[in-house]
C-alpha cells in the first residue's frame, strides 16, 4: 500500500500537473504541499492546519479527502512507540520463578508428612544458604535506569516588553522582588500552557493573547504567543508589562503590530480601518466560505469556538467589541462588516487576526480596525 505522501505524488504527477501548477491552482504554499507529499509533518503549525491543507490538496486531486486523512491518522498511531514489554512478553522464566515457591511448598508438606517437619526444615536451611543469589541479581538487573532530565531555563523578562522564545520545562518569573508569579512551561496539541500554583492554567494558540494581573498593585502583563512548533516544541511569547488595570485600556490607541512575527519577514502585516463611529457600537461580522478550511473565532471573550467550513457555507458573529479570528486558508473566507470586505489574508495561508475597536484620540471618535497578528 503507498504511504500518503506517495499517493498524492502519484495522483499529482498522474494528472501531469507539475507543483508550480499546484501551488498556483490551489493557492496552497509551496513548503506545505512539499511537506504533505514528503510527510514532513512537523513542518506544520498544529494538527488541525495540516488536516486542512490536506484536504484541501486531496480534493484537487481528485482524491477522497476523507480516505486521505483517515490514512493520515493511522500513519500517526503508527508513530507511537509500543511499550517494549507488550513486544517481549514477560521475562524468561518468569513464570516459572512466580510458581516455583508454590511447588516447593507441595514438596515440603509432602515429604514433611513422611520423614517428619523438623528433619525436613532443616534441609531446607541448608539448601537456602548454599544457593547462589540468582533472584536477588534479577532483582536488580530490573530495576529502573536513571533517565537525565532535559536542561531547563528560568527566564525573567526585562520590562517593559520582552519577546523570544521559550521550550517546555523552562520557568517564566513575572515581575520583581516579592511581587513575583511563576509559570512552567509545557506543550501538546498545538497548545502551549504556563501553569502557576493555585491558578487555572494559561493555554495559548497561535496569535492568542491574555492578560495576567500584577500582584499587591504592580503593573500587569500582556502575554501573546507569536511563533508556535520551534524545534523542541515550543514557541515565541511577547510579554509586555501594561496598566495596573487593562480595562482602562480597553478602547487605547495601542502600539499596533506592523512588523513580521519570527519567522514570516515577507508577510505584509497592514492594520485596516473598517469603520468609524463616535461609540463603539455593536456590529455584525459576516463570513461566506469560497473554499475547505478550518475557522476559529472567539466574539468578547466568550469560550472560543471552531469548525471546518466548506465551499457556500456562511457565518454570522454579532459582537460588541473583540472579535478574533484563526483561519487555515485565508483566502477562503471572504469576510464583510457594514458592507466592507476585510483582508483576511491570502488562499492557503494560515491566519490570524483581531477586530476591535481603537480610540482616535486626536477626532474623539472610534475606529473599528482588523489587526493582523499572523
């Protein structure tokens, strides 16, 4: 049976398109669809980017998506290492080393019965001394090996703003002196978490950010995750520290990002101005779906929700504020507020990006602005 990659080499090649052809066609990136054909997994931000990439190429190719992924899943289960002893089976001879107490008991009582108790126990002493230890080095050959612990750092950032990468098993230290909070490091499933004592854990996507409050009345900090999937599993956090209380700030002219994060320096990252209004009224944000993609969204910090939209499918968001907005192919949305298209991004890019509303504190009034964060 061909692997994955083959079969969409295979059915690529059958057809006589070259991968400039697919790449242009399918407004999938180049390095993606070589990962895909060359099952360069890792190359992936998170699963479900590659699930929707994948999809998407098996469709053009005139595959069965659904078959594609399916084979995709059983190729990862049969990543995953078996224990070694469900391979091996128990040791030899140790069923025979379980049972043999058992039989020498029988033996004892039976041969106690005939010869007498005392006489019988006696021997058997004398056979206890004089074997050598055999159990005792079984013992001790089984016994577990010391593994060496994965070098860890302890990173305290340098207000007022910090950025740069950080792996699994490191210690984040915010703030100073007494007034200090920290958080290990830990990631799976596309996940990165900062876990503190006494606290629920922060989880961080691609793009999301949160707010962690100072303690005894210092500034609080602004954490947001900018590059995710590095070697080792971990990623790139901004950290900045902002107003004792960010409610304050809620409606700030900020420093919007206009720079690339890590790793995307050719990606044009423009802050568009949407609307404008002298309160920041509740607006509707509709999305047509032109194409496959995975979608993500989160409307005034309520509970994030994501699904898989396909070609003709709609949305519709009412929000008041915030809304962010996570897309695998971002050319497949075609989004609109108040009759304006929004710039999500270009087909078969990953995306993210934050609508909210800024103060214009040189008219008074507010601007409804997208802000690119990848």
């Amino acid at each position: 049976m061909k692997s994955l990659g083959d079969t969409l080499r295979s059915a690529r090649e059958e057809r006589g398109i070259s991968m400039d052809q697919a790449v242009h066609e399918t407004n999938i990136s180049r390095n993606y669809l070589e990962a895909l054909e060359g099952e360069l997994f890792d190359e992936f931000p998170a699963e479900a980017y590659l699930v929707g990439f994948l999809k998407n190429y098996a469709d053009f190719l005139g595959l069965d998506a659904d078959k594609m992924v399916g084979q995709f899943k059983n190729y990862k289960l049969s990543e995953e290492p078996t224990p070694i002893a469900e391979l091996v089976g128990p040791p030899k001879g140790a069923a025979v080393k379980k049972a043999l107490p058992w039989v020498l008991l029988v033996v004892a009582l039976g041969t106690g019965a005939v010869f007498g108790f005392p006489r019988v126990m006696d021997a058997v002493s004398q056979w206890r001394a004089q074997r050598p230890q055999v159990e005792d080095q079984d013992v001790e050959a089984d016994a577990p090996t010391e593994v060496e612990e994965p070098t860890t750092r302890v990173i305290q950032p340098v207000p007022p703003s910090w950025e740069g990468e950080v792996q699994p098993g490191d210690t984040l230290i915010l703030g100073e002196g007494e007034n200090t909070i920290s958080f290990l490091v830990s990631a799976g499933d596309g996940v990165l978490r900062l876990t503190a004592p006494d606290t629920e854990p922060l989880r961080f996507l691609l793009g999301e950010s949160a707010i962690v409050p100072g303690i005894a009345g210092a500034p609080a900090w602004s954490l947001m995750l900018k590059d995710f999937g590095l070697p080792g599993g971990g990623g790139v956090l901004e950290v900045k520290v902002v107003g004792a209380d960010p409610a304050e700030q809620e409606f700030s002219a900020e420093n919007l990002p206009t720079s690339a994060p890590s790793g995307e320096v050719q990606r044009k990252r423009e802050v568009q101005r949407v609307l404008n209004a002298s309160t920041p009224d509740r607006y509707t944000l509709d999305v047509a779906f032109r194409d496959y993609c995975l979608f993500r969204y989160q409307v005034d910090g309520q509970e994030p929700r994501e699904a898989y939209y396909g070609a003709g499918e709609n949305l519709r968001l009412e929000a008041n504020r915030l809304v962010t907005i996570w897309v695998s192919n971002a050319g497949s949305a075609y989004a609109k507020v108040g009759g304006k298209e929004l710039n999500l991004g270009q087909r078969g890019e990953v995306s993210v990006r934050r609508l909210r509303w800024i103060l214009d504190e040189a008219t008074g009034s507010y601007d409804l602005t997208l802000i690119p964060l990848y």
